[in-house]
C-alpha cells in the first residue's frame, strides 16, 4: 500500500473536529493502521470557489507551496475534502507547464522552497519527474485499500439504516484532465456505505450540488439554501436516515441550510464517521454534538440494528 500525507483543510478542524478524529481513527492503529504521516506546515489548499476563480497566480503559488511539502518523502497527499482535492490536483496539471513552473518557482525561492515533482528513474543525466500525487480518500479507501477489506473489519454492520449518498461537484469533476470515476455513474461512495452494512438508496437529482458550490454559499446564501431545501426533499422521499458525503465543506452546507427550512432535519456525517461506527467506536469520539442537525434519532437506529 502506498503512504500519505494528511491534508485535512480548513473546514475539518475549524468547523468538525469529529471527522478529523475519525479519520485518524481508520485509517490508524485502531484501523487499518495505513502509513499515513503529518505535515505541520500544510495551509489552505487554497480554496477553489475563490482564489482560483479570481487570481490565479495567487492560487498557484499557494497550492504549490504544499505540494512541496510532498516532495521530501515522496508520499501521496491524502486530501479529505473535495474542494481542497480539486484545487491541489489542478496545481499539479498547471505546474506541468514549465512556463508556470517558473514562475511559481521564483516566487517559492524567496522561502527556500522549489517545486519539481517526485523524481521517478534518469535517462542517462537527466531525472525524469512526476507531478506530486494528490488523493481523494473515498479513492484511497476504495481502491488502495479495498472495498472487501473495508467489509471484513465491519464489527457492528449499520443494519436498516439507509444512507443518502452525495458525492459533491469537486469529487465527481475535479479537473478537465483527471477524474476519480464515472461522472454520470459514481459507485465507490456508495460501495464504501454498503461495506459498512447500510443501504445506499437512490434518490432523484443525486448528482446535483449541495448548493454551497462555486462561491455561492458565500455571496447567495438564499439561493444556495434553496438549492440544499431541494435535495433534502428529494432525500426525505427516499426515506433516507442520513447524507453521508466525503466533502465537509458539503458537509457543513447540509448541516447548517436545513437550520432555514427544516424543524429536526436530516443527519449529516462525513463517510470516515460512518466507517468508523461499523468499525464499533464510541460514538461519542465523532463530535456529532458540534453538528447542527441532531444525530440522536440515527444513533438510536444504529444501537437498535
């Protein structure tokens, strides 16, 4: 198996400490015990709604200043948000452009840092590089470690709950070159959830935005918020117990919009909480009291499955 670097982002431990632990939880000794490393000196990714849809250079400069911080140990940036994917996988297509790279690399020479990639193999006195690795951890969890493995350490399958997947914009079209699966027909989400013992059910319009996409949340909080009333409709239909995602920054527009246009609301989580209650942790380690929309009612269901 290959090994990682944490990149948790902005919104995990600003906004839900929980997933932070519980991704820390799986993927370590307590889990699948995955040689995954820190890296202190990570920053924003920088988000992709904003830096790189208003100054690019800006952007650049900062994503790239964390692919380097890569390059030393040669480890896959295992990324935890969609966005934060999104944006360091786009600097890395950018950076392949040697025009782009210098740029960049004059700029990171003020703080002593230099971007080249990961060499690989020479061509007599020439190395040859590859662009930084940047991963998702639905991707990780699903290829790298194995959806049968993921089920084989399922202690406490999450019987009859029935989960609500949303995959998220960055996840499902994160760059005009690259992409984790079929846009049109995502499965590894919904396979991960059915490993832990849970129901995936469909619903309509499964694949649109959670409504916080693009900047939206940020300057049309209405529209944004009509957009997530729409989908939470379409869940409750469904029947749906909770919305599992991998992208808190979708994570975190579910569980605040549903404030505006519901009484108790659908139960929100990040797809590590999820895998780390079939795992058997306490429940309480996973911060679900920082979460606006209670989890009480989907706690209950689980103890009972």
């Amino acid at each position: 198996m290959n090994s990682y670097l944490y990149f948790f982002g902005c919104v995990i431990p600003n906004r839900y400490p929980g997933v932070e632990y519980a991704v820390r939880w799986v993927t370590g000794k307590n889990g699948f015990d995955m040689d995954v490393k820190e890296c202190d000196e990570f920053s924003c990714c920088p988000v992709p709604g904003i830096f790189y849809s208003t100054d690019k250079d800006t952007w650049l400069l900062l994503a790239a200043r964390n692919l380097v911080l890569a390059q030393p140990d040669r480890r896959d940036i295992l990324t935890v948000c969609n966005g934060c994917f999104a944006s360091l996988l786009k600097a890395t297509e950018y950076l392949q452009e040697p025009k782009n790279m210098g740029k960049v690399n004059r700029i990171l020479a003020q703080v002593g840092k230099k971007y080249t990639g990961i060499p690989v193999r020479s061509e007599g006195r020439r190395r040859i590089f590859e662009p930084v690795k940047v991963r998702h951890y639905i991707e990780v969890m699903a290829n790298d470690l194995g959806i049968d493995e993921i089920a084989k350490r399922t202690k406490h399958p999450l019987k009859n709950l029935r989960v609500a997947v949303h995959y998220g914009c960055h996840y499902l079209r994160p760059t005009e070159r690259t992409q984790i699966e079929d846009p049109n027909d995502p499965v590894l989400l919904d396979k991960i959830v059915e490993a832990c013992g849970a129901v995936s059910v469909d619903y309509e319009d499964k694949h649109d935005c959670c409504g916080a996409g693009g900047g939206v949340r940020s300057h049309v909080v209405d529209l944004a918020n009509s957009l997530t009333q729409d989908k939470c409709r379409n869940i409750s239909a469904a029947e749906a117990d909770c919305i599992v995602t991998g992208c808190p920054f979708c994570l975190l527009q579910f569980d605040n919009a549903q404030r505006s246009f519901a009484k108790d609301g659908i139960p929100v989580m990040h797809v590590s909480q999820l895998q780390a209650l079939a795992m058997g942790i306490d429940p309480i380690s996973l911060g679900f009291d920082t979460h606006h929309v209670s989890a009480h009612s989907l706690l209950r269901k689980i103890r009972g499955s």
